[in-house]
C-alpha cells in the first residue's frame, strides 16, 4: 500500500504516534476486533437515520455500498490502531468518486462520516474502559482516543472532498465535450451512412420520429464582451437558468463567440395527429424575456436533424436584424422585402444605381425626410393626399419632395415601378 507523508496529516500522525505508546491499546484493538460487526451495523443505521438522502435516493446501489464503505473503514482504523504506517486512503478516493458519478450529493456523504465519527468515538472509548477497568480508566488514553477518531474524519472529509470535486469536474469535461460534440454534428449535417454518428444522436434521443428542431443564436449588445470567455460563460448560463422553466427541451453551448441553442420538441404524436404548437414561436416567447443587452436570432422549425444546417443559417440571418429596439428577431416575422435585401449583402450594394449616393446625401442632409415620405406614400397607396395627412404636412410640400427625388434620381414616385425601385434603394441604405 503507498504511504502518505506524514505532513500531509501531521495531526493524525502525532495522535497515533501518542496512542502507541500505550499498553492498553492492544487490548482496545482486540474489543474492537471483537465488537467489528456490531460496529459497522451500528454505522449503516445511525446514517441511514440521520441523513434523509439516504433514504430518499432511488439508486438501489447507495446503501449496499454505504455498507461496505462503512466496513472499509473500520478495517482502516484497526489497521492504523494495530500499528501500521498512515496509508493512501483509496478507498475513500474510490468512494467519491463513484458518489460524484452517482451524482450522489457531497454534503451527504461528508455528514455520514461525521455520523461515523460519534459511532466510532462511542466504542473506542467503550473499548478503553473495558480494557482499563472501570476504576484505572487511563483518562489520557480515552483523550487520544476521542482525538483520533477526530483527525481520522477530518483525513477522510479532506480526502472525499478533494476526490469528488476533481471527478466532478472531469465528468463536466466530458460532457461539454459530448455537448460541443454533437452541437458541431447538428449544426455542420452528418451522413447517414456514419454509424457512430447516427449512434451518437440516437443516444442523445434526436432521431426520434415526429419532432421538431429549431435554432437561435445570442449575443452582447457588445460583440467584445463574447470575447471574454468567463462573460460569455456567465451570459450563456444565464440564458440556460431562463430557459429552465420553459419546458422545451434544448442543447446550449459556446460557438463562435455567440450562444448557440438547438431546440428540439415532439411536432406530432403520429402521422395521422394534428401537429403541435410552432416551436419557434415557443421559443420566441421564451427567448423575449432574457436581458436587454442580449440579441437573439430564431430560425423557423425544421422537421428533421439532417435539416438542423438549414435553421442554422436562418438564425444568422435573423441575428444579423436584431438591434436594440427589437431584440428578438424570428425569422418567420422577417418582411420577404428584408429577407431579399439582406440576402443581397454587398453584392448587390456594389451595383446600386448611379444616382443613389446623390439620393443618400440629399436625404441625410434632410434628416431622412426623403425616406420617410417614399414609405409613407406607398403605405397610402400613392394617394398624395393620405400621405399629407399622415406626417402632418401640406400635399404642395409632399409634392414637392417627390419632384426633388425626380430631380436626383430620374424616376417618378408617382409610377409603380419606378417608385418600387426607390423602396429597394432606399431600403437598403436602412440595412
């Protein structure tokens, strides 16, 4: 067995070391020997009593294995009384990290061995007045005795701590990695022919039948601050925590400095039922209630995994429009006009007319009036009048603006077409 160095538990060491000096400690080893089974019943029972977990745990593996673990430990200790040197306490290790596997909770597990310790301070006293006799008790001997049971549990409190925090945050590991994983596969497409893939999502219940996937991608107001790893974590966290309570089912995760989430929930029950409820609108809904200072974009829903690329790139897309006075931008809800123009990018900003940089200009330097007034004017059905009406002005002055966009550009507002053609122009210098 490895040794631990003594300065790892230099308290414990001194205890023992103070125990052996005594001559009644051979006789206490034996009572214990004696009194084994009894002890570790009296173990298994007080935790069982003491600690709710315990009992309200579904695992059917706990109590026979806090049985076991309560018999490894007074082995131990006979083992450490009997004179042997402080070993490396793997079985505590092993316990912990199987409990943090278990998901079992770590408080529990440290309570049972403070349970442990009243249990077995109880009988090394008992065992050293049994040993001493009831009127030569030796009052230094049941002093080291209580000590030892002490610094035994704060070793193997210190121990289990260490070795269920570290499992713990090697299976997190794991799991972001399986999580980053099949985000990747979802987002990217797969082939059907691969068989670890098709296991992968089978596993992880996305080839089910009937059910339907939507993406939404967030972001800071602030692009830099997803820069930031820890912000970026904390903003994804955050998002998870709201979407907790919306009862859909979702993959969330870091890529590209955005939060990307795949949502996933039963379109229908058969192919004969009625399909469900929108998912994007679901998630829409439940999506508008993250802070102010996060822009979101939702693809619409797709009807299959292999389809999941797709809603992809229409939740960059509805990302792309979000601002701050619309946050939540679902692509279902995009104007077709919008769509075309973003779609566009700069392809198409790169063959705009000649005359529109003369347009832009003479509308910046009117305060956008330019714009306003072609929007208006299509809203009323090219009725001058309406138009007047609704900014408030007189229809010479509506006119007037129509005759300098002539002016500029050549093309009569007053004409379907051309007035079309203005629209898009102009639309595009918004985007």
């Amino acid at each position: 067995m490895e040794i631990i160095p003594e300065y790892q538990f230099p308290a414990l060491s001194r205890i023992l070391n103070r125990l052996r000096d005594s001559p009644l400690l051979a006789f206490v080893v034996e009572e214990l020997k004696q009194n084994a089974e009894n002890i570790n019943a009296q173990l298994g029972e007080t935790v069982v009593a003491e600690i709710p977990a315990f009992t309200a745990t579904h695992n059917p593996d706990v109590l026979p294995e806090l049985a076991r673990h309560g018999a490894q430990h007074t082995d131990e200790i006979l083992r450490l009384l009997g004179g042997a040197s402080i070993g490396n306490f793997e079985f505590v290790r092993e316990h912990a990290e199987h409990r943090a596997e278990q998901r079992f909770p770590l408080e529990a597990t440290l309570h049972a061995y403070r349970c442990g310790h009243k249990v077995i301070s109880g009988h090394l006293r008992s065992a050293v007045l049994k040993a001493a006799g009831k009127h030569n008790s030796d009052q230094q001997l049941i002093a080291n005795v209580t000590d030892f049971s002490i610094e035994y549990t704060d070793a193997i409190s210190t121990i289990a701590t260490s070795a269920y925090v570290e499992q713990t945050r090697l299976l997190a590991d794991v799991v972001g990695d399986q999580r980053a994983e099949l985000l990747n596969i979802l987002l990217e497409g797969y082939d059907e022919a691969d068989g670890r893939v098709a296991r992968l999502l089978r596993n992880a219940g996305y080839l089910s039948r009937w059910q339907s996937y939507c993406v939404a991608l967030a972001q800071s107001v602030d692009p830099a601050e997803m820069a930031n790893l820890p912000r970026a974590r904390r903003m994804a966290d955050s998002i998870n925590r709201t979407l907790q309570s919306s009862g859909i089912r979702y993959l969330i995760d870091l890529r590209d400095n955005k939060v990307i989430i795949i949502f996933s929930a039963k379109r229908r029950a058969s192919g004969w039922t009625v399909p469900h409820t929108v998912l994007a609108k679901q998630v829409g809904t439940a999506l508008s209630t993250v802070g102010n200072a996060v822009l979101i974009g939702v693809s619409n829903d797709v009807p299959s995994t292999a389809q999941v690329p797709r809603a992809y790139k229409e939740a960059q897309l509805a990302f792309e429009l979000a601002n701050v006075t619309q946050r939540v931008v679902e692509f279902a809800r995009i104007p077709t006009f919008t769509l075309l123009q973003s779609l566009a990018g700069e392809e198409f900003r790169r063959v705009l007319p000649a005359w529109s940089q003369a347009f832009y200009q003479l509308d910046d330097k009117l305060n956008g009036m330019l714009t306003v007034t072609l929007h208006s004017y299509a809203n009323a059905n090219m009725n001058v009048l309406k138009t007047a009406q609704s900014l408030s002005l007189h229809p010479n002055t509506i006119y007037a603006r129509l005759q300098k966009i002539t002016d500029i550009t050549g093309l009569d507002a007053r004409v379907y077409h051309e007035l079309t053609e203005l629209l898009i122009v102009a639309a595009n210098r918004r985007i």
